[in-house]
C-alpha cells in the first residue's frame, strides 16, 4: 500500500514538472521573440506584451503554489523514506536474527532499492525544477526590470510629447517665416518692376516734359479762352436770376393787385351803402368792427399791464439782475456773451435786430427771454413757419368775406405801444422784445424785409414826432376805409427790441446780405463741456422798466468819434473786408462805432479792444460765409487773424478764426464761421 502511494505521488509530481518545463519552454521562446521584437515595437504593443506577460507572471504564480504543494508532497515520501529505512534496518536486524524471513527481507530490500532509485530519479527531477524555479524568479525579476522600463518609456514619452508640442509651434513660426519670406520676395519683385517701369516712366516723363512745355502756351490761350467763355455765362446766369427776380416782383405785383382790387371791391361796397343813405353811426360800427381784434390786447401785454413800476435804477444794476435771473433759472452764460447782447439791444437805432445763431440747444430763445424778464421788458416770442412767404404772415390780413382785420400777436402789441398814433395806449413808458424764433425756418427777406426796410428808416429818436419823417417807417394796415378814413398806420418806435434766432441745419434757409448787414449775428458754438446747473434760489417777478431810463443809457455815436483806436481799428476794418472782396458801406461803419460807444464791461476797466473785437465776430465774420480760403485769400486771413490777435489782443477770437479756416481746408474749402468759446 505504502509502495503504491508512493508511485501515485511519483508520477504526479513527475507530471507537474513536465508541465513546468514545457510552460518555462513556451515562457522563454516567447520571451526570446518580444526581445527580438523590441526595438521596433511601438508604444502600444509594448504596453500590450507587458499586459501579457503580466498574465504570464500570474500563471507561473499559480504554478510556483502547486510546485510548492508538490514539494510539500516530497517531503512527505522523504519522511516515508527514512520511516521506511529505519524499519529496512530494523528488518536487517531481525533477518540476521531470523533465517527464516531473508528471503521477506531480501524482496523488502529489492523494494527499498527500487525506491531509492525512485528517489534519486525524483531528486534529480527536483533539482531540475528548482533550476525552472530559479530561472522563474529571473523571469520575475526581468519583468520587474521590464515594469521599471515601462515607467521611464512613459516618462520619455511625456518628454517626447512636450518636445513635439514645442516642434510643432517651431514648425508654425517657420513656416510664417516662410510665407513671410516669399511675400518679401514677391514684394521685391513687384518692387523691381515698380523700379523698372518707374524708370520707364520717368524717361516718358522726361520725354512728355518738353511736349507740355510747348502745349502750355496754348493751354494758356484756351484757359484765356474758357475764361472769356466763364465771364459770359455768369453774365447769362445773372441775367437769368434778373429775369427771374422779374418774374417774382412780377408775381408780388400781381398779388399786391389783387389786395388793391379788393380792396377797391370793398370800398366801392363802402360808397354804394353811403349813397343809399346808410353813413353816420353805421360807418362808426362797420370800423369799428374791422378793427376790433386789431384793438384786443394780446396775453404778453395782459400780463404786463399788471407788472410793478421799478425804481430809478442804473444799468450795472440792471444788467446784474439779469445775470441773477439768469443764475436762478440755472442758466450759464459767459458775461462777455450777456454785456455783447444788452449792448445789441441798446443799439436799435444803429443796428435793427439782434441773431442769435448756432446749433440746437445752445441757449439761443433763453438768452432774450430771460433777459426780457430781468430787464422788466414785455417778451413776445413769434415762431417762424417755414410756410412764410409775405408781410401778412407776420402783421396779419384783412379778410374780405368776413370784412374784418385779422391780426397776429405781434400786430396787437405793436398797435398798442405805438403811443404817437394810438393816444389812447396804456404802455406809453414801458418796453417790448419781439423774438422771431427759428427766424431761417423761411427766407426772411419774404417776410421781413420790408420791415425790416421800416425800422431802418425810423428817424432819429428825438425827432420821432415829425409825422413826415416818420411817414417812410410807418406801416400801414391793408385794411379797406369808408371814404374820409385812413387806415391804421403803425409807427414800431424805439420802444421795442428785435431778436431772432437761427438754427443751422439741412431744414433752414441762409441769412441774406441785407440782414447780416442790418444785424449783430452772436454765434453760439458746440460746447465743449455738458453743464447741469441747478436752479439757484426763488425766481423773482418781473417790474416793469421805465422806456425813459432805457434811453437814458444809450450813447451817441459822437463820444467815440475822437478815439484814434477806435476810428483807426473801423478804417482797418474796411481794408480788410475789401481784400476780401466783401466791402461794406458807411451804415456799417456807424453802427460799429454805434456799438462800441454804448458797450460797457461794468465789472472791469473800460476797454475799447473787447467790443471791437465783438464787431468783428458779430459783423464781419458772418459776412465772409462762402469764402474760398486757399483761392489767394490766405493773405487777408493772415492780416485778419493779425488783426484780431495783436491789434485786439483776443486770442481766443483769433484762435476760432484759424480753427475755421482748418475747418474750412479739411471740409468743402469755404470758409464758414463756427464761433468762438471763451
């Protein structure tokens, strides 16, 4: 039994190490072959056969456990084996002792020699596989090795990756380098050519030079020739513009005669209804009628009739509470801008109205209304409708149908403070501003220049009570009469201000010559800050100015008449605006010095620069709008500009000439002015 047992654990570990051997077989060749393979495998094959000889590893594990239990085994059959020897012996002692079991013995021994042999064969497989064991730790320790390998490749590919990251951008910065290069080299080819034809070029110039030398003299002759031809069609453009300005008084006549028609109509109505007997009272009534709006007092003069008198009072008084008013309403305005405008309005007689023009609000309607109030002056503000075409849009008109007069705002308050034809006005003493607001809205000289033709003709104010010198400046009311009766005639006396205002935009229409002559333009520039005052303190009523006092500060042309600066700086004037091809006449030159005498500065030394300098800006700039800056007028900006600078010493006005005259050189090349921020 012992025997058999003994051969089963025999060849069961003979078995085992036959499979070690041949698994050891496979494990080298294969490992021979990725070794081979090796330095021309990839990344990925190697991180695959690490995989497999992971799994390898894992087997040889499991078989180093059975080898283990296998050489447990052994040492069993060892234990066996010396049992079994100890009994051989002690069976050798009882076979000398007993002949009659020798022959038990002596199988007994064949048994153990068998045995033995067994046993030797079994040691020598045994140490065959402790060989395979030994080579399987080698195996282990190369893969350990291999796993050490693998972690240094990975660490070498992270290196290499990085690197080709870094060859990349190389790569891109060369080949912009190169795309840089042969775009130089292709510029410099284009150049090369450039430099060839511009050779050519020059050559041909050189070639064409002499030829233009010998047409320029006939070019001279056509341009002598063109010239004659310009001079004559602007003589047929202004002979066209003649007959059109015709053909317009023509229209106006037409419609003057047709007033005159109508007006004949209603008179004749007139003298039919008094040849059949109806007169007296009835006429009274029907006059009475016509006239009856004419004679309702406007809302501005309601209001006024309730205002206070104000005290006797100077102007630097007056003029600091129209600067108060002004800061109460929280309104900033440059002194120089307000004294420029009180100075304007004084100056009526002279100067007919005041413009204030510059873009959309800048202040311009504030300015006289708020003025107006500081004064104790009445204020009545017309809005220009760009409609306009005719006195009648500003006076009013008499219907015919209706057989009454129907009169504007402007037309009852001139009626009513025109104390030498109404004796029965209640404002005998006290002033009116009208503002023509957005007054370019429509061409003024429609509507207003026979107006504007009746306050020019006004004769002195002390002579204003001479009905014939008074005649010319009155105007006279179309409004048909009964036989023996006048119509209403309107003397607007110096008693009432004129200002307008005038935005520039693609909507308005330009100011004509005879109201830039008969005007002080203020411009109002673009500001250069936003300003968001509020308003200081309780706005005041308004008192009412006595027109006496009003008078009493206007000055006559004569008490600057001797100053050399002054009659010196107008003679400069004049040359000036002559070498610009825009000369003005002696109404200019008396209103200037007209100014300049009633300007005052109140809050500093007396200084005649500062209003001369005021004309220049309100009288002559507005008269160069259109001028052509670099077509031979560069000297006269010069002298002009020297002018206003040195002369005046204004170096704020001197510089918004230059800034202009850029202005004009970037833009359309004509010069207009933009105003002046100080």
């Amino acid at each position: 039994m012992l025997t058999g047992n003994i051969v089963i654990l025999l060849f069961a570990a003979l078995t085992v190490v036959v499979l070690i051997i041949i698994q050891t077989t496979f494990a080298v060749l294969h490992d021979r072959a990725v070794t081979a393979a090796g330095p021309t495998r990839s990344l990925e094959s190697l991180e695959t056969a690490i995989a497999d000889k992971r799994m390898a590893l894992s087997d040889i594990d499991n078989e180093l456990g059975e080898r283990r239990k296998a050489l447990a085994n052994i040492a069993d059959v060892q234990a066996d084996y010396d049992a079994t020897k100890r009994q051989l012996d002690e069976l050798n002692a009882e076979w000398l002792q007993k002949d009659d079991r020798k022959d038990e013995i002596r199988a007994l021994r064949e048994e153990v020699e068998a045995e033995i042999i067994q046993k030797q064969t079994i040691d020598a497989e045994l140490s065959s596989a402790r060989a395979d064991l030994d080579a399987v730790h080698d195996r282990l320790a190369a893969a350990e090795r291999l796993f050490a390998l693998n972690d240094e490749m990975k660490r070498e590919q992270a290196a290499l990756e990085t690197k080709i990251a870094e060859m990349r951008s190389e790569a891109v910065h060369l080949r912009e380098a190169q795309e840089r290069v042969q775009r130089l080299e292709s510029l410099s080819q284009e150049l090369g050519r450039d430099v060839a034809r511009i050779e050519g070029l020059q050559r041909a110039a050189t070639e064409q030079l002499a030829q233009m030398q010998e047409s320029l003299s006939v070019e001279r002759r056509a341009t002598a020739a063109a010239h004659a031809e310009f001079t004559q069609t602007s003589a047929k453009i202004a002979s066209a513009e003649e007959r059109f300005r015709s053909v317009e008084g023509d229209v106006i006549s037409l419609e003057d005669r047709r007033t005159t028609l109508l007006a004949q109509v209603a008179r004749m109505e007139n003298d039919v209804a008094e040849a059949g007997g109806v007169a007296g009272q009835a006429t009274e009534d029907a006059v009475e009628e016509r006239l009856k709006e004419l004679k309702a007092l406007p809302p501005v003069l309601s209001q006024m009739k309730a205002w206070n008198k104000r005290a006797a009072e100077n102007e630097a008084d007056a003029v600091k509470r129209v600067l108060q008013r002004l800061e109460q309403n929280g309104l900033h305005y440059d002194r120089r801008i307000v004294y420029a405008f009180h100075t304007a309005m004084k100056t009526n007689d002279t100067t007919q109205m005041a413009v204030l023009a510059g873009i959309s609000g800048t202040g311009k309607s504030q300015l006289p209304r708020q003025y107006a109030a500081g004064m104790g002056i009445g204020f009545l503000q017309v809005p220009v409708q760009p409609r306009w075409d005719s006195p009648q849009d500003l006076m009013g008109f008499y219907n015919y149908i209706e057989k009454r007069y129907r009169p504007t705002d402007m037309a009852r308050a001139l009626y009513h403070l025109d104390v030498l034809n109404n004796e029965k006005s209640e404002f005998k003493d006290q002033m009116m501003m009208i503002l023509l607001d957005e007054m370019n809205l429509a061409r003024v000289e429609y509507y207003f220049s026979d107006f504007l033709s009746r306050l020019e003709s006004r004769p002195p104010a002390t002579r204003v009570g001479d009905k014939s010198l008074r005649k010319d400046a009155e105007i006279e009311l179309e409004i048909p009469m009964p036989k023996g009766l006048d119509a209403p005639r309107i003397f607007p006396g110096y008693n009432l201000l004129f200002a307008g205002t005038m935005n520039e935009d693609e909507s308005t229409q330009s100011l004509s010559d005879k109201v830039v002559d008969r005007a002080n333009v203020l411009r109002f520039p673009a500001p250069t800050t936003i300003r968001t005052t509020a308003q200081g303190g309780v706005v005041t009523e308004p008192e009412a100015l006595s027109a006496m006092r009003w008078r009493s500060w206007v000055k006559p042309i004569s008490s600057v008449e001797g100053d050399h600066l002054v009659t010196d700086s107008v003679e400069r004037m004049v040359g000036l605006m002559k070498g610009f091809k825009r000369p003005f006449g002696h109404r200019l030159g008396r209103a200037i010095m007209g100014y300049v005498a009633n300007y005052s500065s109140f809050d500093r030394a007396q200084d005649l620069r500062v209003p001369l300098a005021d004309q220049v800006e309100m009288r002559l700039l507005p008269k160069l709008r259109g001028i052509e800056v670099e077509d031979g007028n560069d000297h006269a900006f010069s002298e002009l500009m020297s002018f206003v600078g040195d002369t005046l010493q204004d170096v704020y006005l001197a510089k918004a000439i230059e800034d202009s005259i850029r202005s004009a050189k970037e833009g359309s090349g004509q010069f207009v002015w933009n105003g002046v921020s100080r």
